[in-house]
C-alpha cells in the first residue's frame, strides 16, 4: 500500500521495485485469459512468476472456469431446446 522511499547513492527517493512491477488486476485477466487460450507471452508469464502473487492467478482462474462451464452448458441447452429435445 505504501511505496518504500530510499534515499541511496544520492539519486534521491525512489519506490520499491516490487510495488512499481506488481502485476493490476487488468493483468491478471489478460494473463487469465491468454493462458487459458494457450497465448500467454514468454514476457508476461514471466512477469507474472517474478512479480505476481498466486491469489489472484487462483480467483481469476477459478471463475473464468465457472463462467466457462455455465456457457457450455447454456449452448449446449439452447441447442437442445432449438432441436425439440428437452
């Protein structure tokens, strides 16, 4: 929440490097999506391992999967009801 000042070597305040790099939450859904359509840049996945927390990998996974599956099963409905046999 709070960036870490240091006052080293006389180039003045400067954030911490982790904070600055730490994947947004817009991210974290590019990164989602790319990966589960099997996309994902060498440069983002690796951003993602070397700055990322899992949480959020975990959650945006999760319910990309649930609002996968609910699609399917919505098409695969609709196609049966469209065809008479439900």
């Amino acid at each position: 929440m709070f960036a870490k000042i240091s006052k080293g070597r006389g180039d003045g305040p400067r954030q911490d490097q982790d904070e600055t790099k730490r994947p947004g939450v817009l991210a974290v859904i590019q990164s989602t999506l790319a990966a589960a359509f099997g996309v994902q840049s060498q440069k983002a996945r690796e951003r993602d391992f070397k700055y990322g927390r899992p949480l959020p990998y975990i959650i945006a996974g999760t319910i990309f999967t649930v609002a996968f599956i609910l699609l399917l099963v919505l098409i695969v409905r609709l196609v049966l009801s469209s065809a008479g046999l439900d």
